[in-house]
C-alpha cells in the first residue's frame, strides 16, 4: 500500500529523539528482503553528532558531515569534487512540502571510479584513432597501390612515349619480361617440393605423379582472377603506343608525338607539314616474288614476314630503321640529320654492313633453306634459293604524311628515294647483290670505301647528273645454312600440295618470343658498343666469319685488272678494256657481271667509244 511504499522510500525517524532509534534494526533487520550488512561503529557516531559541528556547504545552504575528511581534510564538502566525481542520492518520492523541510543528501566519492573512466575513455579514443589510422592507412594502402600508382605509371610512361614514340616498343618488352619473371615465380611457389620430389626413389615419384593426376582430375578447374580495370587500361596504353611506333616508324615519330602534346583537344592532326632531312635510303627486293607467290599461295605472307624478320632485326642492329614494307621490297633509312661528321661517316658504313649482314643471315636461315627443297618452287625455278638485290643511295627527303584524313603513312618523298629504288632493279643488268652510288661512298670512312669496287659511271634516264656506281662483292653461295636441333610438330607451310609439320619454325619462333627481351637487350648492348668512338666499323669486314668466307673468292688480281679495265674503259680505250674485262669475266671461276655489263655495253658499238664521249653512259632501268 502507498504507506508500505512511502515508508519504504522515506522511513520516519520516530524515537530518534528519545534514543530508541535504532538504524541497524530499521533497515537491516530480519525482516527486509535484502539484507545491506550493519553500519559499522565509525560512521554511525559521526551521523549523530550535533547539528553545530556540521560544516556549511554550498553557500550555506547546505549542512552534512564528511566521512572522508579524517582521512583527506581537504574534502569537508562535496563542492569540492568535480561534478564527474561525485554521486548524489536524493529522496525521489518526497514531495514538495517535504523537500521545503530538513531532508537528507548523499554524496559518494567515486573520484576512484572517475580516474578508471578517464583511463578507459583515453584508452578507448587512443584505440579509435588507431583503428581510423589503420584502417585509412589500409584504405590508402588500397588506393596508391590499385589507382594512384597504376595511374601515375600510366602517365609516366605517356610521358615517354609523348617525347619518344619509338620507346613505346621497349616499353612493351620490358612490360612483358616483368609478367614472365612474376609467371616464373609463381610457378616456383606452386611447386615448392620440386627438389624434394626429385630426390625420392622411382616407386615414390610414380605413386606421387599418379595422385597428383588423380586429383588434377577429379578437381575442377581453378578460374583465373580477372586483372583489375587500371592494369587492363595500363596494358591497352603500352599496346597502342607499341602499335602507333610500330606502324609510323621513325618517320611518323613526329606525327604521335605532336598529336599527343596537343591536349588541348581531342582532335586528329595527322596532315602535319613534312621536313627537310637529310639521310642514306636503302631499297631491296626479293628476286623471283611473283614466282613465289603463285606457288606458296595463302603461305606467302610466312615467306615473305620470315624475310622481313631478317632484314629489320639486321637494320635495328646498325641503327637503321624500316620504313615501308611493299610486298617483296623494303624501304630502308639512316637518318643523317643532327647528327655529327664522325657519326655520319659511321652509319654509312653501317648502311653497307647491314646489307652485307642480311645477305648472310638469309643464306644462312633455316627457315628459308627449306624453300629450297619445296617441290613446287624446285619445279618452276630450278635450284632455287631466296636472294635479293639492294641500292643504296643519299641525299635529301621531306618527312611526314602522305595521304589523307582516311589514311596515311609515314615515309620520304625525294628523287633520292627513287634513286635507291632504282638502284636496286639496275643490280639484275650487273648480276651484283648491292650497288651503291658515289654519294654513299663519299660518306663512308677511308677503309671501308677502299673495300667497294667501282663498276661503272651511268646517268639514270630521267635524271641530270651522272654518278659513278660501286658494289661490294659478295659470294653468297659460299656461306652453308645453320643447324638447328629438330623441334615438336607443328602446323607449317612446306608441302607439295598439304600443310605438314613445320618444326622448325615453330621452334625457332617460339624460341625467339620467349627470349625477345634477352636478345633487346643483347642488341642495344651490341649496338651501344658500335656506336662509341673507339669502335671502327671496318674491323667487322676483316674479323667477322661471314664477310671473310663471302669475300674469300675475290683475290687481288681480280680487283687490279678489272680496276685497269674499267680505267680504259672510262678513258674510251675500248680495244684495251675488251681484252681485260674478257679476261675478269671469268677469272673467278663464275661469271663477273659487272664485266659482263660492260662487254654487253661496248659490244653494242662494235667496241669502239662513240663520237663525244665523256666517260659515263645512259642507263635505263629496264
């Protein structure tokens, strides 16, 4: 009932006054639910001290006495403690009349409590900051490693191609070594017991091998993570750039770099105005393409890329560059401009060596020795071999675009260019590999000019100035194909009529995808060393293998009467130089067709020099 209850919250203090007023026995008796243990001796004296020796708190308006202040003097009142400090306990149920009247306040020290909370809540923020830290350093972690550094890789290497397009190419090998040192490492972590496994008996490994294929069985196939966005953007940019450089070459370097420094705006300048340079244009040409042709049919594209493959990779090595691929013939360029005499007169020669270089490795390629033995081009063109002729010319071109918004390529446009061209069909008249004329010779070192023999001086229909002509003679036939050991069956082109196994080439191709970047990197060292000043380029003419077994049918004598011979001939002793040139023609065991040219030339005026002449002839292309 309300006076239970109330009695229960607000006990009355009847019998205080007369002494029979017992705390212990009102409200820790027997007859309480819960029992809270008797007041102890202590604080039950100091609650029944006078009211005069009560301290004054809170201005006044408060009376108590403070158990705490025997032990701490300083805590007479419970102002003194800070509000987080403190804990007061007030009647709840009295009312308001009661509350005008003397009541009673409890005020609990908890600063104990207090300084726990603190401790915990200064632990609890310290832990919070660190789980933010964490977990925004984790985030960032996250962040840098899958966006902000795949992103600032993209732009570096945008930078690079920016300033040199070209470098797209070895951006892309150098890309690719990283995915396969990463694929060869973790196939190390697949198969940590690999050495172990090796060390185990026969019995062992068999039962080994026969539970691992069960399990490769039985076990569904793991799928691959797709790679994330920035990777797949990261590899599309070195893609294209590689494609851009690979497809615009040299001469089209400008046209990519200048369209991407324009960020200004999206649109396509291609149409740039071409420029003057100055540099050395070698042309070659398959002999016998159309012959060829008809009989490979759809396998002419391996015939002809396998061709390819010799003659840029011999170019790239001595700082040459492929410009236009046109079926069976290649335009190639030193460019000449910005750089030095000294390193004009290097690359000439290297313009002659890479010639030389190619002849060799075409002669010497198994993938193209077995053109030799296919039964249908046997048949058409007996003892068949791939060779090529090559003219090599200098002077000036304009760079840049030819074509228009819906296609364009990059090349040289120049009357030198056609010399080059030129040149190349005029080697089928003398029976030479190359033909240079004396713009070329001119350019090149003392020592390796020494090496060329002049065979003629021509003026070319449609032109005005004549030139004297020069090749370097060449036994190609002389040079045997490499071995190579026998690779898997494979898909290839060589067969009478059917496709069979073309092993070797599959092997060899393989082979040199897998060590693309080991050979990148031979050749820039290669290259490196060719193009420092101490190196001469004429040591390669007299140290190297090839060159010396080529050149090993050429003897001395040779050189001296046809040189004699070609003096009276050009002086218009005709009489003398038919006796001469009879005698070089077949001096060589073969037949010399510079001398045989020049038979053919004379025999046409009765081997007497016409009225007027000046020491050079007119010499058409056909």
């Amino acid at each position: 009932d309300n006076s239970t209850l109330g009695q229960y919250f607000l006990p009355s203090f009847e019998g205080r006054g007369n002494g029979s007023y017992d705390p212990n026995a009102r409200f820790a008796g027997n007859d309480w639910l819960y029992y809270m243990g008797n007041m102890t001796s202590d604080p039950e004296s100091l609650f029944t001290v006078a009211y005069a020796n009560t301290t004054s708190c809170v201005n006044g308006y408060l009376r108590g006495i403070s158990l705490l202040a025997a032990t701490d003097s300083y805590l007479d009142c419970p102002e003194k403690l800070r509000y987080n400090e403190r804990s007061v306990i007030v009647p709840t149920a009295a009312t308001s009349a009661e509350y005008e009247e003397v009541h009673f306040m409890f005020v609990f020290d908890r600063r104990s409590g207090a300084q726990l909370e603190a401790i915990l809540n200064t632990a609890q923020t310290v832990f919070i900051c660190f789980l933010l830290g964490f977990g925004a350093m984790t985030f960032s972690q996250d962040a840098n490693r899958l966006v902000l550094t795949p992103i600032e890789r993209m732009i570096s290497k945008l930078d690079k191609i920016r300033n040199n397009p070209l470098e797209a190419m070895t951006i892309g090998d150098e890309e690719h070594h990283r995915e396969q040192v990463r694929a060869i490492k973790r196939g190390q972590q697949r198969d940590p017991d690999a050495e172990s496994d090796a060390k185990r008996n026969c019995c062992s490994r068999c039962c080994s091998a026969t539970l691992k294929c069960i399990r490769r069985r039985s076990s569904a196939p793991k799928q691959i993570p797709e790679p994330m966005e920035t990777v797949v953007l990261e590899k599309t940019i070195i893609k294209i750039g590689s494609l851009l450089a690979l497809g615009f070459g040299e001469a089209g370097a400008e046209i990519i770099g200048q369209n991407m420094r324009g960020g200004d705006s999206a649109a396509l300048n291609a149409m740039i105005p071409g420029r003057r340079v100055e540099a050395i244009f070698g042309f070659c040409d398959v002999r016998n393409f159309t012959d060829a042709t008809e009989v490979l049919q759809d396998q002419v594209m391996v015939f002809v890329n396998r061709i390819a493959s010799v003659i840029h990779s011999c170019v790239n090595e001595f700082f040459g560059n492929p410009n236009k691929n046109i079926g069976e013939a290649f335009l190639l360029t030193w460019r000449l401009s910005d750089y030095s005499a000294a390193k004009q007169k290097k690359l000439a020669d290297m313009s002659l060596l890479s010639f030389i270089k190619i002849i060799a490795q075409i002669n010497k390629s198994p993938l193209l020795a077995e053109y030799r033995n296919h039964p249908k081009l046997a048949k058409r063109l007996p003892n068949y071999r791939v060779r090529m002729g090559f003219g090599l010319h200098s002077g000036w071109a304009i760079e840049g675009a030819i074509g228009s918004e819906f296609k364009i390529d990059a090349s040289y446009l120049s009357p030198n260019v056609n010399m080059a061209a030129r040149l190349e069909a005029v080697t089928k008249q003398y029976g030479c590999l190359i033909l240079m004329t004396d713009a070329i010779i001119k350019l090149m070192s003392v020592e390796v000019a020494e090496e060329c023999r002049i065979i003629d001086h021509v003026r070319l229909s449609a032109t005005k100035e004549p030139f004297k002509l020069y090749t370097y003679d060449l036994n190609d036939l002389a040079l045997e194909v490499e071995q190579a050991p026998p690779p898997a069956a494979v898909q290839g082109t060589l067969s009478d009529g059917r496709k069979t196994g073309d092993n070797l080439a599959a092997s060899r191709e393989a082979a040199q995808k897998k060590d693309k970047y080991r050979l990148r990197h031979e050749r820039e060292r290669t290259k490196a060393e060719r193009w420092s000043d101490e190196f001469q380029m004429c040591s390669m003419l007299t140290r190297d293998a090839d060159i010396l077994t080529m050149r090993n049918k050429f003897t001395s004598e040779f050189f001296c009467r046809f040189n004699m011979a070609y003096l009276n001939y050009e002086a218009g002793e005709w009489g003398v130089a038919k006796d001469m040139l009879e005698v070089t023609r077949f001096l060589l065991a073969t037949e010399d067709g510079p001398s045989a040219a020049l038979l053919r030339f004379m025999k046409q005026y009765d081997w007497e020099a016409p009225a007027g002449w000046t020491g050079y002839r007119v010499l058409h292309d056909k």
